[in-house]
C-alpha cells in the first residue's frame, strides 16, 4: 500500500511553521507596504511582522522588489485567471456574469487588505518603473482584456450594444479601484462618520446603472400615420 499522506495539521510544528512561512511573510509585506508605502518600508520590518529573521525572508524572496511582485500575484493575478476560467466555463447571460466577477473582485480585493495594493500603486510607481511596468503586465492588461472579452460576448448575443471596447472596459473599471483607494486611504484614517455611503450599496447602484447602459436597445418604432379623413 502507498504510504499515507499527512495532513498538514498532522505534521510537525515546525514544518508546519515552515510550510506557512511564505504566506505570512506575504501579509507581513501588504499590510506594511499599505501602511508606510512600498519606499519606506525596510525588510527587516516585513521579517518582524512575520516572526522569521532578516536572512529567512531573503531565502523566499531575495529583495523588495521581489517580494511586492509576488503580494500583487497572489492578491490579484491569481484573481484575474480565476475569472478568466470561470468566463470560459459559463453558460448563463453574460450580464449575470459580469455583474458576478465585479462583486467577487470587491469581496476578495476591494473591500480586503489586497484593495490596499492600487493605493501603494498609485503612489509609488513613478519612483519604481520596473514595479509599475509588472503591474501594468501582470494586472492592468490582463484585467483590461478579461473585461472586454466579456464586452464582446455580450455584443456577440445581442445582449450589449456596441460599444467602444477600451473606453468602457475603463469607465466600468475605474469606480471599483477608486472605490479601493477610497477604502485605504480615506476611510481608513477617518476619525468619526463615514466618508461615503455604503460600499455596497454604491457596487449595487453601479452594477445597475452599468447593465442598464450596456444594454442592447431596440431601434424606436417609426412614428404611426395619422389615419387620413
């Protein structure tokens, strides 16, 4: 008989704390680069937060750089080729699953600790290109073209009206991540009522009017004759 395979709360602690270590020193990374920003957070810092020293953290991820590439793969590249496969797999109308993948993007980014990445983007890519040309790579283009291949779906069964690829790929695009820079910015340092109403209230309102304007609209019927006397 094969041997049998352990589950990892079967394991030793130590191989377990091992075996958990690139995960916790991927948070350590994002809640640290949200807080300070990706210049002025050291890596000794990120090693603190995860319990592991200075050397340890290298052993994963041998600078900075590599360590923020690999918080914006786990967060959001990996998202993006969830939703490409889930795209691929439907059946249903296409507006059911654009509106789907908007509210799965807000519960497991925007309104999540990974929200918090656009924020550290926004702020520092101009002083890292090489950061902000793999961002563009990894996370701009991919989520652009997965939005417009479900344009197009939508318009290849009648369900869109045709509409500019790029120019409504941004405009559905651009309220969800400044919905996201809101959250970690101003929402997170607020001292007493909110800055805006409810998220999802706003995600709800957006979808809505989103669908509605996306919708195909049949052409108005021709004004009727007046019947002559």
């Amino acid at each position: 008989m094969p041997p049998a395979t352990l589950s990892p709360t079967a394991l030793p602690a130590r191989q377990r704390r091992k075996e958990a270590r690139p995960q916790e020193l991927l948070e350590a990374a994002l809640a640290l680069f949200v807080e300070k920003g990706f210049a002025a957070t050291r890596s000794e810092e990120v090693a603190l937060r995860a319990g592991v020293s200075k050397g340890t953290l290298y052993l994963y991820y041998p600078s900075k750089e590599e360590l923020l590439k690999a918080v914006v793969r786990q967060n959001l590249s990996q998202l993006i080729a969830h939703g490409q496969v889930t795209a691929q797999s439907f059946d249903g109308p296409t507006p059911d699953l654009l509106a789907q993948l908007m509210r799965t993007w807000w519960e497991r980014v925007g309104s999540a600790p990974a929200g918090g990445i656009y924020k550290v983007m926004v702020a520092e890519s101009c002083n890292f290109p090489e950061v902000a040309r793999f961002f563009h790579q990894e996370v701009v283009l991919p989520g652009r073209q997965l939005i417009a291949s479900l344009l197009q779906r939508g318009m290849a069964r009648g369900e869109f009206r045709e509409l500019p690829l790029a120019e409504t790929t941004q405009a559905l695009v651009a309220p969800l991540v400044f919905m996201a820079l809101q959250k970690h910015s101003f929402d997170a340092c607020r001292a007493g009522a909110p800055v805006g109403p409810d998220p999802l209230r706003v995600l709800d309102t957006h979808i809505d009017l989103m669908l509605r304007g996306l919708a195909a609209v049949p052409p108005p019927s021709p004004p009727r004759r007046k019947p002559n006397r």
